[in-house]
C-alpha cells in the first residue's frame, strides 16, 4: 500500500485493476528514476575523481566555495584610481 500511496486498506480496495495497473508502472517508473539519479551522481564523482596518467586532476575543483580575496568590482577599481589622482 505504501507504493501506491493509500493511506487505509479500504483505498486500496475501491481501486479499479486499471488504477491499479497504472499506479504500479508509476512507482516502477519513480523506482527507475531514483536508480538513473543514482547512476548518474556515481559517474560524476568518478568524473571528478579522475586524473591523467600523470596525476593532475581533468577538471578543476575547489576545496572551499568561498573565495578568500574578494573579487574587486570594476566601479571600486574606478573610484580608487580617482582616489590616487589618476584617470
């Protein structure tokens, strides 16, 4: 019952065959799509993992998502070189 998502036994039985036919292929299809998720997120770890015969890493990653140097803004970089009596 708890694929079907029937709270009481009684739901469950005023199912039609066809109803119920349907709800099973949409659970199998639910089961089938959390395997490809599955599936899916192993490959990119593997992915991620990889390197080349010498050792480096294929693609780039970072340890933090912060970056510690603030990024300058192109209006702050304009303002201090007015500040310092260029442009």
């Amino acid at each position: 019952m708890r694929y079907l998502g029937c709270k009481t036994p009684d739901e469950a039985m005023m199912l039609s065959p066809r109803e119920y036919r349907l709800m099973m292929k949409a659970c199998e299809l639910r089961l089938q799509d959390q395997r490809r998720l599955i599936a899916l997120q192993a490959y990119e770890n593997a992915r991620a993992r990889s390197v080349d015969r010498h050792g480096r890493s294929l693609y780039p990653h970072f340890s933090d998502f912060y970056n510690p140097e603030p990024v300058s803004d192109p209006l702050e970089r304009l303002r201090e070189s007015f500040k310092k009596g260029g442009a």
